[in-house]
C-alpha cells in the first residue's frame, strides 16, 4: 500500500497503530482523519503520521492487511489464553513463603515502562511466593526471563553441589579442552538450556544500566568485547540467583561506586602479587586533592 506508518511509530501495533490500521480496514481514506487516532504518547505529530498515510489503498492491499489482522488478533487470544494457563499452573505450586508476613517488596520498575510482551496480570506475587525472594530486584531481569528460568531450573538448589556446577551446567563458565596436558581452547559449551539463554537475553539489556550490574557488564564489554561481556555478565547473574535460591536471602542491590571500589581493590592486589613475584614492592601513595593516587615502585 506504500505507507509509510513504521517511518513515524517505533511499534504499529501499538495503541495509535492498531487505531489507524482498524479504520482503514473499516474505510477511512483520508490521512488526516487516521492521523487523529494519535495517542497523546506518540512522539511524532499528527501532521506528521498524516503525510505517512498518504498511500495506494487497492483493493487487494486492504484484503492482506484484513488478513494479517485477523491472524494478529486469534494469535493475541491464544496468548492471553496461555497467560490464563500459566497462572492457574503456577497457582498450584506451594508457597515457599507466606506473602501476608513477608509482602512483596516494592517493584524496582514502575509498571508503565514494563515490556509490552508482559502478562496482562501481574505475576511477581505468584512467582515470589513460588521463588521465596523477589528475583525481579535484580537488574535485568523481568518476569518473563524470570519465568523461562524457574520453568528451567526449578526452585531446588541442592541439586548442584556448587554455584560452580549451576554455572557449568548452565553453560556460563570456561569449558576447557585439553590435549597433552595443555589448554588449547576456553570457549563455553554450546547448550540448547532456556535458562542459558534468558541470562544471556537479561545480561544484554544492561548496556545502560546504572546499577553496579551495569557498571560491570560496561567494563567486561571494554575489555573483552561484547559477545564475551554479555556471557561474563550472565555468569554472575546466575551466580546471584543462585544464592538467593539456596539461601533465601532478599536481593541487595550493591552501589556502582562500591563495585568500581572493589575493583580496583582487586586490580592493586593483583599488581601487587605480580610485583612480589618479581622482588618488587608496590607503595600507594594517599590521594590527594590535587594529585590523583598513583604507585611508585
């Protein structure tokens, strides 16, 4: 039809999308009559949707787009009929905590800016109860990824003796392959584990984040590159699940300049383990307010 609705809306099923896509299929030509159907949210003017509205309505055109919608909303019905089905699954599982003595602590991200692809009913409470602890807390992950984890990995622990084995069962740690003794390639293996790839998935949103997770998968990603940063990222969110699983302890968020502090602690034992090594002694200097810390050796 050469419209141009994906050069002015980000998602065309979305709520101005679906609007202007339902009135053209009812018969409504006229590009600034479509474009009143703006929601107040949409970035672009209606001017500015009506000038990508100007297109070649021929019959056969509006038949497909007709058919495409019909497929788009019996597929939403299935969906939301698989949501109610999740729920009533979920449902029977026993608590591992008793919500009303411990309620639900408050969400880290306000409901408004949650994905879209987000059951229409909240699901932290039925997965808080199922987990013991909140794992939406965690940078990263939301109750999809959450979902996809549990269904994989279950709520149970002591099945892995340590975070050690859940990482390497997970395929997040070294897979080392040896011949003569030497170490020839370090890759992780290849899995198909959904749990694998739902880490992965919440390791890769963190590029922006502010949070010490963030901070972290930044400077793995300065290092070692993307791919190797969001799979050094996903090992230590597993290894944070892990803990709160097998040990039922709520999710504390650790400040960035705290994780830029321990790094640096660890980097100066490091330094100063190699120069001991080599007979030499390393002395920080104290900061001060003109002159940055720095080492003399």
């Amino acid at each position: 039809m050469n419209l141009k609705l994906t050069n002015v809306l980000t998602d065309v099923t979305g709520a101005t999308g679906m609007r202007i896509i339902r009135d053209i299929l009812a018969g409504a030509r006229d590009p600034q009559q479509l474009a009143q159907h703006r929601d107040h949210r949409c970035g672009k003017s209606a001017a500015e949707i009506a000038k990508s509205l100007e297109g070649d309505y021929r019959r056969e055109h509006v038949f497909a787009l007709q058919q495409a919608v019909e497929l788009y909303d019996v597929y939403s019905k299935k969906l939301k009929a698989c949501d109610v089905e999740i729920e009533q699954q979920m449902a029977q599982f026993e608590p591992r905590i008793d919500i009303e003595a411990f309620p639900l602590p408050a969400a880290t991200r306000p409901r408004a800016i949650r994905p879209k692809n987000d059951p229409a009913s909240d699901l932290r409470p039925a997965l808080y109860q199922m987990a013991g602890v909140d794992l939406t807390q965690i940078d990263g992950l939301n109750i999809l990824s959450i979902q996809a984890i549990l269904s994989e990995i279950g709520t149970d622990m002591s099945k892995w003796k340590t975070v050690k084995h859940f990482t390497s069962w997970l395929g997040l740690s070294p897979h080392n392959e040896k011949t003569g003794g030497k170490v020839i390639r370090r890759k992780t293996r290849k899995t198909d584990n959904r749990a694998n790839r739902a880490f992965r998935l919440a390791a890769a949103t963190l590029g922006r984040s502010q949070s010490a997770l963030g901070v972290f998968y930044r400077r793995m990603k300065a290092k070692l590159g993307t791919p190797k940063a969001v799979v050094a990222t996903a090992h230590k969110l597993a290894r944070i699940v892990y803990h709160l699983l097998k040990y039922q302890v709520p999710f504390s968020a650790l400040p960035p300049a705290q994780e830029d502090a321990r790094y640096r602690e660890r980097a100066l034992r490091n330094l100063q383990r190699k120069a001991l090594k080599l007979g030499v002694r390393i002395v920080i200097d104290p900061p001060s307010v003109t002159q940055a810390p720095g080492l003399v050796s």
